[in-house]
C-alpha cells in the first residue's frame, strides 16, 4: 500500500508528520513559517481520508515504516500520534526521535478495548448516517475540541474544509480500523523502546495531559511539554509554542554539540 504525501520546508532534518482523524496531509503546513527553514517535512495521508483506502491497523503500521529513511523524525498528533507510536514500536531503528502530540497508548484490559471499539463503531454508523457536514459539526462541538472553537474563523473555516473533504465512508472506515478500539495496546513497548521520545499535551486537555505524565514516566528517553491554557490541539492552538519545543528538541546543544567543562 503506497500513500500520498505533501512536503515542505528545505531544512536537513528530515521528518514525517502524520495527521489525526479528520485530518490531511495538509494539516501542518501551516508550520513551515516556523519550521521551515529546520525541518524538510513530508505530511502523510492517513487510509480511510481524502480518498485513501481504508486499511487495517496492521497495514497502516507497515505502509508507514516502509516510507521511512534511517534517521528519519517521525512526529504524530492525535490518531497520527497513535500510529507514529504503532510504528516507532515496530520499526525502532529507522527513527531519529518521536514526537507525540495527545497520545493514547491504548487500552491494557481487553474489554475496554472492546467497549471502545463498539463506540467507535456507533461512531461509524453515524458519519454514514447523518453524512460527513453534519458528522464533522457534530465532532467539532465535542468538548475535546474546546480549544479550537476559539481559532480566528479563517482558521476554523481552513479547519473545516480539511475535514469535510472526506467521503462518509473512508471516515467510518478509518474510525473502525484505526480508532483506538482497533488499536493494540501499546503500553508494554514504552519501558523498551529506546526511541528519544517528546511527549506533547496541552494542559486543558485533562485526559491527554494525565497520559502525556505517566507515558514520560515509562518511556526511557522522554521529555514532555504540557501548555497552559490549551487544549487537544497545541499544533494549531499555540503554533509557535509548539514549534520552539520541536526545535529545541531536535537540535538541544547538550547532545549535539561537544561540550568542554571548566575544572
């Protein structure tokens, strides 16, 4: 399975982004002002979005992973942050470093994970059912997506148009085979995963937050950002916040420059 991208940026280091439900390839591009210059990035498009078939956890994982050169940054919000960890976990060698923005591991007891794969199924249904304006409106009054109702309306409109340009059935599909009732759980490949890892959250967001503190407690090369006042989204909520702590990760002096103490 081959998957369509978008690039940016002229940057040396190179990176993946991939983006969350509802989301494309064009979900970060509004970053290349900020990271542009650092970062020579490719945005995936996730199965099931855009007119990408929908595809299974598994093939999404491996799909992923063969796209990715050694040394290549991989960087995930949402259900992209899922997946990035999905194939940081299984493809550990071809990662430079991880960054995890709202990340959900997954469920450790398999009937949760069953009784959210059948809300994710209702979820479904719905989106086939009311058809994908009125799903994404609905979406976009939940209470996690709090924060981005208070985006300047060119970028809640920018929002929205990415999101309605999905058909009902690739949404329901990628709810079911990438949601996180379809997810395995991941939370057994932290403590080993010797990945440099940064874990990003905003503090609003209190679910995510709490997750985003015990990942960083498992995971042994992590470092977190949780920004005040923010919700599920600081990529798009607090840009610039957000792209500082991407830059101050990826090139922190203290492991990449040689460093001389005085005595």
């Amino acid at each position: 399975m081959t998957l369509k991208t978008q690039s940016w940026g002229r940057g040396e280091t190179k990176a993946l982004f991939i983006h969350g439900f509802a989301g494309n390839a064009a979900a970060f591009t509004h970053l290349e002002p900020l990271l542009g210059d650092f970062l020579s990035a490719r945005s995936v498009e996730l199965p099931g979005h855009s007119g990408t078939p929908v595809a299974t956890w598994d093939a999404t994982i491996d799909a992923i992973g063969s796209m990715l050169d050694e040394r290549t940054v991989l960087i995930g919000y949402s259900q992209g942050a899922r997946i990035a960890l999905g194939v940081a976990a299984r493809f550990p060698q071809k990662i430079e470093r991880l960054i995890l923005e709202s990340c959900a591991p997954g469920y450790r007891r398999r009937r949760d994970r069953m009784m959210r794969r059948n809300a994710d199924g209702v979820l479904a249904d719905l989106v086939l059912e009311r058809g994908v304006e009125s799903f994404v409106e609905y979406w976009e009054n939940l209470p996690l997506f709090a924060g981005l109702r208070t985006l300047p309306k060119i970028e809640r409109d920018a929002l929205r148009s990415r999101r309605t340009a999905h058909t009902a059935e690739g949404l329901a599909g990628a709810l079911r085979e990438l949601g996180q009732g379809a997810q395995p759980d991941l939370w057994p490949t932290l403590q080993g995963l010797r990945v440099p890892t940064l874990l990003l959250a905003g503090a609003q967001d209190e679910k995510y937050a709490r997750l985003t503190r015990k990942m960083s407690i498992d995971l042994p090369l992590s470092w977190r950002a949780i920004f005040k006042d923010v919700g599920h989204a600081p990529h798009l909520e607090c840009p610039a916040l957000y792209a500082a702590e991407v830059r101050n990760f990826l090139m922190p002096r203290w492991l990449n420059e040689p460093q001389e103490l005085a005595p």
